[in-house]
C-alpha cells in the first residue's frame, strides 16, 4: 500500500507544480495524516517555492504535535485522518484518507460561513489551475487592464447568460479582488463545454482598448485530472465489490437477488475462484429506505419504524462473509443531515451492524492496497443533468466526467443539493482517485476518463410507483467486481441467480 500511495503523493505535488525531496517524501509516508499535511504543506510554501524540503515537512509537524491528540469530545480539526486498527475479520488493507465531512458548521451567521465555503473551494482549485501554459499572463480580476492585450484570471462562474441576438454566451466571473463579465462566442473552442453555475474555470482573455468591449474569451481551461497521471495500484491481488441503494425497509428490497449475492459471496454460486478474491465490498449510500423522503413513501414501505431499518440493514450485512470489510458511505434516505458533506451514519444507528462494517462520512476517500477509491452517494446528479446539455439519468458515466473536469462532485449552490456551510470545501475532488464510484440514480453504469474507473453502482430496490411518476427506470441488482491491481471490472447479473455476465481489461 505505501508505493501506491507514494504515487499518489508524487502526483499530487506535481499537480501543485512543486518537486517533493526524497526526506520530506520519507517523513509524509510515516506519518498518520499524509495527506492532510501534504495539504498544509502546499498552502505554507504558497506560490513561491518550488521544493518541497523536509525541514518544511518536519515545521508542521512540529506545529501539528501539541494538538495531535484531541480531547474525546472535540470532532478532528480536518476530515483528513486514519482510522484506527481495524476490528477482528476486517481487512487490513483499508486505509481511510480523505473525508469530505469535517464536523458541524462553525458558529456565526451562516452567510459568514458559506463566505468560506466558497473561498475554500476557489483556494483549492486555483492551486491546480495555476501555471497552466494555455493560461498565460495570469491576473486578478482587479488587476485587468485594457493596455495587457492578453491576460488570463481564473474565476468562479457566478452568473450564465445568453446574448439576446446572436446566442453567444455571458459570463459572470468572480474571484478574491473582484467580478468580471467575459464573452464565449457560440462556435468557438471555449463554447464547446457547457458552463455550470459555482464551477472555478481559467479563461484566457483578450481585452479590447474600445470602450464598453467585455474581455472575449479565447480559451477555457478546466481544474480536470492530470494527463499522464501514475495510477495507484494495489501491490497484491485481491477485488473489491461496488454496490449502492440497498434501501432496506422499502417493499421494493429485491430480496431474492440479495440473496443471490450473499450465495455468490460465499462460493456457492459460479466462479467461486473470483468470489474468493474479494476482501472489500463498498456501498455508495442509501442503505436504508428512510422515512419521508418523498410524498407519500409511507405506501412503499416494508418496515415503518427507521431504528428497525437499520437493525434489518445489520442482518443483511451480517449475511456476508465476516473476512470482507463493507465500506458505506451515507445517501439522501440514510438518517443523516441532508445537506453534503454529510457525516457518517451515527453509532445510536449502527450498534446492530456487524463489526467488520465501517461508516464513513458521503463522499469518502480511501485506499484499498494502493487503490484509492472515492466513493460519492450522488445526489450532486440531480443539479448537474440539467445543467449540461445533453445530459441523462441512463448515462451517468458522462456527468461522473464532468465531475472529474470540474474536480468537484456537486458545485451549484442553492438548487436541489443542500450543501453544508463548512469552512472547508469537502466536494472538491482532491485527490484524484483511480475508481470513482457514485450511485443515487439506480442505474448502472462503467466507463475510464484519464486512468480513472467510473462507476456508477446498481440498486437493489425494484421501481418505485415515485420513481415511474418521474420517469426513472432502474437497472437493479448488478454488482461491479473490480481487480484493484488492474482495474479490470467483471459484473454479477443477481436479478435471476447470480452470473457473470461481463468482463472489462483496465
């Protein structure tokens, strides 16, 4: 595991355009929290240093070490942390990274907050934006001037518009210093992607000298994943499998094609060989149906009482094989805050799941070996599909890239996802995982964007009378089964006994 992670660290320095000494790259491995002060490393040495030394690594460690061990009450002051020693049957090669979830929202005025929130997020993907070639001449917005001819500022998309004659587009563009509007014409290059509302984006300008003439936008770069990025790998075999939306408690739970699973599971059913090299299952959310999440869900619901849902969920889990650890992030019907990041599901509801389960907070981020996986419940799709032209409910794999070219899992403020006004941006994609794995829309769907696995996770709840009413139609009881040192998926068709029915090479 320390190799794929070694990989992952190397790149992540790279991406904030520093070289990482060998010393410093020595002193993150054997730390607790690598990650997070790598994070707190970047943001020390700003735009000015190039190396990454360890005497800059062992400063704030230094200044970590007073509060390295916080009091039982406080939450940790940053999401990213490590777990501590698994329980008895759980696989040791999970290793929590990144939480996206990092304790309740400040107190104060709520504006104030989500003030942060937004900085937060403009920080952390201006760092992966900055130096790019394309964007040359960079500028604060309050710095442009009409004797630069070209400049380039990078911005928050606050406002979209359309012109009223030629159908070119406006942007509204903010950053720290101030606002700018830019025009896209509508067949250039820049046009080519669709803007979203709250994405960070870098626009190379020109600046006409003519009075009343907005900057025209000549090229748009996007924070995106890396060309050429090393992929982390688990160092031994082994597979994980991927499912999402058990939504145990609702009377659509497909328990025949449940049970199907737990038989492959445990070697009962075809290629017991490749059930056996499964040591992780993950669950994208929504384990349980929930109570009123929708009008009227009383109707769909097999168990009314949300205490026993999740005392059934723990009987579900119970009946697969002690040796997997189930990772579960929460989803929109889990018991939790709605608004995202949202924390982990709390222990007064999981002291009926089996020990070799672990909860973490939606979205999580952790290695499996080398692996590093991030797994996304989804409900950032829900803004996002009518946002971008031609997006669709069956294709999710087509958002899922556009997340990872915005670097940021559910940007839009103020539509249908709540999002928590934390003082850190837990959406932001960072790192860059090699398996993506959302779920939410009850589809299924596989595709590889820049070495990154997409996966969009399968239900186990049959349609829904809501679900006809808007026009979703499911596809069920699929199982992805990824090979996590290859990235080679294979899936389990459990709708009518268990199959598999495909496999895909990396």
């Amino acid at each position: 595991m320390a190799s794929g992670l070694r990989e992952h660290l190397v790149a992540y320095f790279e991406e904030q355009h520093k070289l990482v000494e060998a010393g410093a790259l020595r002193l993150l491995l054997g730390t607790h929290q690598p990650l997070l002060v790598s994070r707190e490393v970047v943001e020390r040495a700003g735009g000015t240093r190039s190396f990454v030394t360890a005497e800059m690594v062992e400063e704030v460690l230094a200044e970590r070490r007073p509060a390295s061990t916080p009091s039982a009450a406080a939450p940790p002051s940053d999401a990213i942390k490590e777990l501590s020693a698994p329980s008895a049957g759980v696989s040791d090669s999970f290793r929590s990274l990144v939480e996206g979830y990092s304790g309740p929202p400040p107190p104060g005025h709520p504006i104030v907050a989500f003030e942060a929130l937004f900085h937060s997020r403009y920080r952390t993907l201006h760092r992966f934006l900055r130096g790019r070639p394309t964007l040359e001449n960079p500028r604060s917005i309050d710095e442009l001037r009409p004797v630069d001819g070209m400049a380039s500022v990078v911005g928050m998309v606050r406002e979209i518009r359309e012109t009223s004659k030629r159908h070119h587009t406006i942007l509204a563009l903010d950053d720290a210093s101030g606002s700018v509007e830019v025009l896209v014409l509508k067949d250039s290059v820049a046009a080519r992607a669709a803007f979203v509302p709250d994405e960070v984006v870098g626009v190379k300008l020109r600046i006409s000298a003519e009075r009343g003439r907005i900057p025209l936008v000549l090229a748009v770069e996007r924070p995106d994943v890396p060309l050429g990025r090393p992929a982390g790998r688990a160092q031994s075999s082994g597979r994980a499998m991927f499912l999402s939306d058990l939504h145990v408690g609702s009377k659509a739970f497909l328990s025949e094609s449940w049970a199907a699973l737990v038989a492959f599971l445990r070697e009962e059913g075809p290629n017991p060989a490749l059930a056996r090299s499964i040591h992780s299952v993950v669950i994208a959310g929504d384990l349980v149906d929930g109570i009123g999440v929708y009008p009227r869900q009383e109707r769909d619901l097999a168990i009314g009482d949300i205490v026993e849902q999740y005392v059934e969920l723990g009987r579900r889990l119970s009946e697969i094989p002690s040796r997997m650890t189930v990772i579960a992030v929460p989803g929109n019907h889990d018991a939790v805050c709605p608004a995202e990041p949202q924390p982990a599901i709390p222990p007064n509801l999981a002291h009926d799941l089996p020990a070799n389960v672990r909860l973490l907070p939606n979205p999580s981020t952790f290695a499996l070996g080398g692996t590093i996986v991030e797994a996304y419940h989804g409900r950032g799709f829900d803004d996002l599909i009518p946002a971008i032209p031609g997006a669709s409910y069956a294709r999710p794999t087509d958002v899922m890239r556009r997340m990872l070219q915005m670097r940021h899992l559910a940007p839009i403020y103020g539509d249908r996802t709540p999002l928590a006004p934390l003082e850190r941006d837990g959406l932001v994609i960072d790192p860059v995982p090699d398996i993506l794995v959302t779920g939410h829309l009850h589809t299924y769907g596989v595709d590889r964007y820049r070495g990154v696995l997409m996966l969009n996770a399968s239900t186990w709840q049959s349609e829904t009378e809501y679900q006809r009413m808007r026009n979703i139609t499911p596809v069920p009881a699929r199982a992805a089964v990824v090979d996590l040192a290859t990235l080679g998926l294979a899936t389990i068709d459990c709708s009518n006994g268990a199959a598999v029915v495909g496999e895909a090479a990396a």
